[in-house]
C-alpha cells in the first residue's frame, strides 16, 4: 500500500458492508449494495498496489507459486533457489503474521470461476456425493473445500479475518524445507524471522461425533454430461493408523497399473472399459475406492458386480503367492523414484504433519510392509470389505441443480504498476551470495558411441542408485504411419507362444520394471525401465514380446470395442472438446488428433498386420538412449546380445507431417458444449520463421506478459477485474526446427464473461503496458530461475535430443542467459 492509514478506514468500511450484503436475499437491493462495495473498493485501490507478493516471489526468482487447500490442509509452495532462503523467509514471516484483504471482490470473483470449472468435472460431484455418505455427520462429507455457490455469492471478510487469527499461528504450522542447503543456516534464518510470530491459544483439532458402522450397502446417484461410471467406497481409519500399511498393500495388489487382480482379470481381459482403486488416508477418516467405467452396452450393476467378485478373490486368497513380495518390490522402486525430487521430499514430511504421524512411523513404512504376509492381507480384507459400503452410480444426463448466477458488475481496479512498496524495493536491493549457472555441455555430460552392431547410442551412467532408463527411438511416428499407436495399444493385451498376457505382466511386475510404447507425432520410443539388477531380464522379454507376440483375434475386437467407445466419451468431456478444437486450429484437419485409423478400418485390419509392425520396427534405423550403472562396454554387450539388429539398417518411413496453419485474419471456431463457462483462445500464426537471437527477447516476453502471477494477462485479467481463474498468454517458440512461431491467448470464464474476456485481451496485446520496473522483475526472476536451474539424470538426453531437434547443438540457456543481461524493455 502506498498510505495505510487513508486505506484502513476504506477496508474497514468494505468489511462492514460486505457483513450487510450477505444477510440480504432481495435481487434489486443485493445489487445496489455490490455496487456500493464495488465503488468503496475503488476508492481503496487509489492506495492499492497489487501484485506484490507476486514481484517478491519473482525479485528471489521462485518457481512455481502455488497454494491447495484440502479437507484438513492448506498448504503454500515455492521453489526459490537455495541463496534466497533470507529473502523468502522476511517475506513468509511478514506474510503470514500481517495479513491485510486488499483487492477482495475482484479475487473473489476468480474463486468463483474456479468453482464455475468444477460444475463440469463429473468426478468432481462423485467425489462429494461418496463423501456425503460415507460420513454424514463429520465435515468431510458435510461440507465441501470450495464451498457453495452460496457461500461464495455471501461472504464474510470478518469471519475470514477470525479464521486466520486463531489458525494461522506458530503452533499449527509446519515449514517443510528439501534441496541443496545447509540445514543448520536454513534454520537459524527461520529462527530469526519466524522467532517472534505469537503462538495460538487453542489449536487443538476439533472434535466431531463418532461415526456409526456401515452395516448395509448405501447407494446415491449423481448427473452429468460426462461418460457414465461407478465408485464403490469403503471407510477406513485414520492417516495414522497403522491400518493404512496394509491398506496400501491391499491395494497395490488390486490396482497397480500392470499386474494387479483388476488390472488383469478385468482390465487385461477387456470385461470392462477401466477398473482402478486407490486409497485416500485423511486424519480423522479415510476411505478405499473402487471405480469401474462400462463398455458399450454394459450396465454400471454389471461393472460393479465384477469389482466385488475380484474383492472376493481377495478375500479367499485367490491370487498369486508371488504377487505381494512383487509390489513391495514396486514401493521400493516408486520410494527411489520419488527421493530424487525435492517435492516428494516435502510431501513426506507435510503429510505427517497434517495426519500427526510420528516421523519414524513415516520413514519406517518399508520396513514394515516387508513383514505383513500374505495370510496377514487375506484375514484383513475378510475384515474390512464388508457390505458397509457407499455406491455413486455416475449417470448421464442433464444437471438441473446447477443455477446460473450473473456477472457481477464489477469496476476494474487499477493495477498501478508504477507503484512499489519499500518492502519490495528492499527485497530486490538485497545482497546474496550469487548461484553460478552451471549449463549443460553436452560433449562432456554425455558420451556418444555405436555399438558392436552399430546403433548409435547416448550414454549417461547413474552414479547415484541401481535405478536405470533404457529407450530405443525411432525418428518416424504417427504422421507417417497412424497403425502403430494401436499396434502399441494391442500388444499390451497380448501374450506369446510361451507367456500368457497375464504372464508377461506379472514378469514385469515381479522385476519391478515397466515397459512403454510411445507413440507421438514424428517419433516412436520403446522404453524400459526401473531396478537395474533386472534389466537384461526385462530387455529379453520386452524383446521376446515384440517378436513373439501371439494374435488374439477376439482380444483385438474388445479392444477395437474400447477405442471407439472411449472416442465417442471423449465428445461428453468439455476438456477433450477443447483440446480437439484447439489442434484443429492449430494444424487443421490433418492432425495428430484427427489422424487416427477409422473405425472401419480398425474393423477391416488383420491385426496380424499390426503386430509385425512392432516386430519389424528395429529393423529401421534408430538410436539407444541409456541412464543407469552399466559401464559404456556392458550396455554394448547387453545391446548387442539382446536386441539383435542388422548391421544395415533401413531408412525410416516418411508420411505427411503435420503444419501448424496460418492464421492471419480473423476467424471464429465453436465447439458446442452446454456448461456454465466456456475455454476459450485466441490463436496468431503469421508464418515467422525463429530466430535464436530472440529466445531471450521471447522468453522476457512471455514472463513479463503472459506468464505467472505476475504478468500483465493476470493482473488485468484476474486481479483488476475478476474475470477468470485461469488466464495466459504465450508467444510459442518452434519445437521442431522449420515450424514456425505463433501467438496465443488463453482464458476459462462464465459464459457471460466472454466478450469482456475478448475486448480485454485484444487491448492489452494491442496496446502492451509498458513498465521499466515490472520488466526488471521479469528479468531479474529468469536469471535467477536459470542460474539455479539443474539438469541432470535422464533428463540431460532429453534435453540434447531436444536441441537436436529444434536444429542446435549447444544449451540454449546459456544463450539465454548471456542475451537477458543486455535486454531491455523496448
């Protein structure tokens, strides 16, 4: 602010009003007193400098600024660079001890178009209405975490401030802190600036009625647009209860994406579209999901009969004795996995804050799950799949619950960007000990030799753990041949003359390796990956899949079955309507999501045919990307011994690529869909050519316009006028050299927003606000983000190929970064 003692009373007055235009139910007067809010609330602006918090995070050069709130966490994220620890704790510490609600309405209305999202997720609805009867008597089912129309249309700033004060305090919170620091100096910091912050009276958890035992199957019904489906759901204990142990055993063993009972038994013998469980541990309660979705013709009762009879199998211990010693072996792997990011580092520890878990009770799971025993898992499911549980039929039709509610007229606030606080200024005029970019020499980072047989091969060895990466790809893909991303697709319903289907999953599964057919645009990857003890094992029976693969004419017409029923659920989906609109105006009608066989020509195919695609694949030229410990010369012999190709090679086949079109006049393309907002982007292509003396120029561009919170498309769109609650804009550098640039706008709104929406993105990309000192920011906020930013593990390949691809052999940040420091505004 730029003079809080003239803003306060204006705030106050905001309050007081906001508290007398929630009790009032009359349309005419509810609307004359937002209109006196909206008028106050300009008046407050004059003080108003928006976006702050936005231009710290960006001054310290944060990525990612984000915030979730759930039913029992609201949790707040940055990912700063490790030199900034200073800063961002001056800035947490006051954020969180001095709140002040500025810019109230304008940001309330964007939680509104949040909520205006939900509407037409289906899932969304099944997720409350399993809730509601799961536990009727306790928040979790009672309410929701975005609340209700309603509640959004009335609140109350004065119980928001009330909520902050007793909840928001020292003794409720948890900062979880992972990456490249000093632990000892990280604390000490947060010593300093959080040492002071007043503990709260009371923060005990409220206490809430217990619960009575489910004894009778319970169903509901929920409506929408969206592909009909089925939840089944059980209450389990609490996140701390070591119940959830085997409760996560329980489900790895139903569900784990390749070899489990539902993955197998329903899954892999097409009984049904999809099956899937999951488990969602909470700290008062918690419950276990079944979901099935139906084939063509099938009923939800017929799906869900199906899931309870592999639920039964569970109970009688019909499944393999190997299958419980194989996912633990899985846990292992995603446990690795998941260590290498410092976010899933942080999770850890949030979620045993949140659930009051003991931190050795959370760091001791693996050890504990070694020892539950297959008798152990038998006897609990017998226990807890009773006939206590939930049922939501998910069914297709018309919501008439849902109440549109108008614009409000709102008065756009002023951004002024001008204006910057002394507490900003600070934070940028801070000294830090610099981070020095380390960029990518791919020369050195990578080696690069052809093995025995001549495949040429990019090698990165894994010093860090026994995880590896392994993927042959071939330079062709779905443009140049549309067959193979169902040949991929059919395979994994396949056997060979030795394996069952469900054989070849369980191998995989018990090596704790995981196999992938990758179809894109202009390539093809076939992956492996996961516990490098393993991988000659894995390769030969990926190989013996490949060349093996034995016809099953009726699990080809299943799945024939499933493609077109999923393309003809994909027209219910608002999402999937728009993604097909946007690669239709973006390529035209020869696109990769247009681009695929015909349902008459998938009936027509031998599916003979597709498999000796994938047969024949590696006898096309290809290349051998690895990460993992072998040395150079075991991965040759391994290559070489397994995956036997011929020393000539044939050239890889070429179709007709997809063009990204020309657009240069105006043109308007609708997908009709019945929802209360629209998604909506407005696409320019004129043809330009890139040019890599422009990428920093690009880059800056899109940071400073269309990019995060602090970007012009954001504060215009979202903060000073509340139109939205997902607003962008991009300038698109090519990803393939010879494609050329293009420019587009992105918003998701109420419908009656639509042509503020238009009017207001056409002014501000024809007339650009143009300001010195939130251009520095911008800057200030990629320099830092590339100077801290490491590539590293598989990812180093990626990023070569990546060049590669867009036509140069070097880092472009390093560009990048060299062109920012002379770059200015104009």
């Amino acid at each position: 602010t730029t003079d809080p003692e003239a803003e306060a009373p204006l705030l106050d007055e905001i309050e007081k009003r906001y508290e007398e235009y929630r009790t009032i139910t009359d349309e005419a007067l509810r609307k004359q007193k937002y209109h006196e809010i909206d008028s106050v609330s300009q008046l407050a602006a004059k003080y108003f400098i928006p976006n702050e918090y936005d231009k710290l995070m960006a001054a310290i050069g944060s990525e990612g600024s984000n915030a979730f709130t759930s039913n029992d966490v609201t949790c707040y994220i940055e990912d700063i660079p490790a030199n900034e620890i200073e800063n961002w704790a001056k800035v947490q510490a006051d954020r969180f001890q001095n709140m002040v609600i500025r810019g109230f309405h304008t940001e309330l209305e964007a939680v509104y178009e949040e909520f205006n999202m939900s509407l037409s997720d289906d899932s969304n609805k099944q997720y409350e209405a399993l809730l509601a009867k799961l536990f009727p008597k306790h928040p979790y089912g009672t309410q929701t975490t975005i609340g209700t129309q309603q509640h959004l249309k009335n609140p109350s700033i004065t119980n928001i401030k009330n909520y902050f004060a007793k909840w928001y305090v020292p003794n409720n919170v948890a900062i979880c802190m992972a990456g490249d620091f000093d632990p000892n100096k990280a604390l000490a910091i947060v010593k300093k600036y959080f040492g002071e912050w007043k503990p709260g009276e009371d923060v005990n958890q409220p206490t809430f009625p217990e619960l009575e035992p489910l004894t009778s199957p319970i169903d509901t019904t929920v409506i929408g647009q969206e592909a009909e489906n089925i939840w089944l759901g059980w209450r389990s204990e609490k996140a701390s209860s070591l119940q959830n142990d085997t409760l996560g055993l329980v489900n790895a063993i139903l569900s784990n994406g390749k070899a489990g009972l539902l993955d197998l038994d329903l899954n892999q013998e097409m009984k049904v579209m999809q099956a899937e469980s999951f488990v969602e541990p909470m700290l008062d309660h918690g419950f276990f999901l079944l979901a099935g979705m139906p084939k063509e013709g099938q009923s939800l009762d017929e799906v869900k009969e199906l899931l309870l009879g592999e639920i039964n199998k569970l109970k009688c211990g019909d499944f393999d004795d190997e299958l419980l010693m194989a996912a633990l072996n899985n846990k292992k792997l995603d446990e690795l996995r998941s260590l290498d990011h410092n976010q899933a580092r942080t999770t850890k520890m949030l979620d045993a804050f949140i659930n009051g878990i003991e931190w050795q009770q959370q760091v001791g799971k693996m050890d504990r799950l070694g020892k539950i025993t297959k008798q152990e898992v038998v006897d609990f499911a017998k226990r807890f799949f009773t006939e206590g549980y939930v049922t939501v039929y998910k069914r297709q039709g018309e919501d008439t619950t849902q109440k549109k509610i108008d614009k409000p007229a709102i008065t756009p606030i002023p951004t002024n960007r001008d204006l910057v606080s002394q507490f900003v200024t600070d934070i940028q005029q801070a000294k830090v000990d610099p981070i020095e970019p380390l960029f990518l020499d791919f020369n050195k980072d990578l080696s690069f030799f052809n093995t025995e047989k001549g495949l040429p091969v990019i090698y990165k060895q894994n010093t860090e753990n026994g995880l590896f990466d392994l993927q042959f790809r071939y330079e062709f893909g779905q443009e140049d041949d549309n067959r193979y991303d169902v040949a991929a697709s059919y395979i994994d319903y396949l056997g060979t003359d030795k394996l069952s289907a469900a054989q070849v999953k369980q191998q995989f599964y018990k090596m704790a390796c995981n196999y992938a057919i990758s179809v894109n645009a202009d390539a093809i990857t076939i992956g492996l990956s996961g516990l490098a003890e393993y991988m000659p094992d894995a390769l030969a029976l990926l190989e013996d899949l490949l060349h093996n693969a034995k016809v099953d004419e009726n699990a080809y017409q299943q799945m024939v079955g499933l493609i077109l029923k999923n393309r003809q659920d994909q027209k219910a989906d608002q999402q999937s309507c728009f993604s097909m609109l946007n690669y239709y105006v973006n390529y035209g009608q020869h696109n990769a999501l247009r681009d695929n066989m015909t349902a008459q020509q998938l009936q027509e195919t031998n599916p003979q045919e597709l498999l000796d695609l994938l047969k024949n694949i590696d006898q096309y030229e290809h290349q051998v990307l690895y990460y993992g410990p072998l040395s150079k010369d075991e991965l040759d012999k391994c290559v070489t011994d397994l995956h036997p190709t011929e020393k000539s090679l044939n050239p890889v086949p070429e179709g007709e690529p997809y063009k990204l079109q020309l657009a240069t006049t105006p043109e308007v393309l609708i997908a009709p869909y019945d929802a209360k907002n629209i998604y909506m982007r407005m696409y320019q292509n004129a043809g330009r050519q890139t040019n890599l003396d422009e990428r920093a120029t690009i880059d800056a561009f899109n940071e400073y316009f269309g990019g995060g919170m602090n970007g012009v498309v954001f504060q215009e769109m979202r903060e000073a006028r509340g139109l939205a609650y997902n607003a962008w804009a991009y300038y698109r550098t090519p990803g393939k050299k010879g494609e050329p640039e293009y420019f587009m706008t992105h918003i998701i709104t109420q419908n009656d927003k639509m042509m503020d929406c238009i009017n207001q993105f056409r002014e501000i990309t024809d007339k650009m606000p143009a300001n010195e000192a939130a251009f520095q920011i911008a800057k200030d906020a990629m320099t830092k983000q590339i100077a801290s930013q490491r590539t590293t593990k598989f990812s180093v390949i990626l990023a070569y190929l990546n060049a590669k691809r867009q036509g140069y052999d070097f880092d472009i940040n390093k560009r990048v970064y060299e062109d920012l420091q002379k770059l200015t505004l104009q």
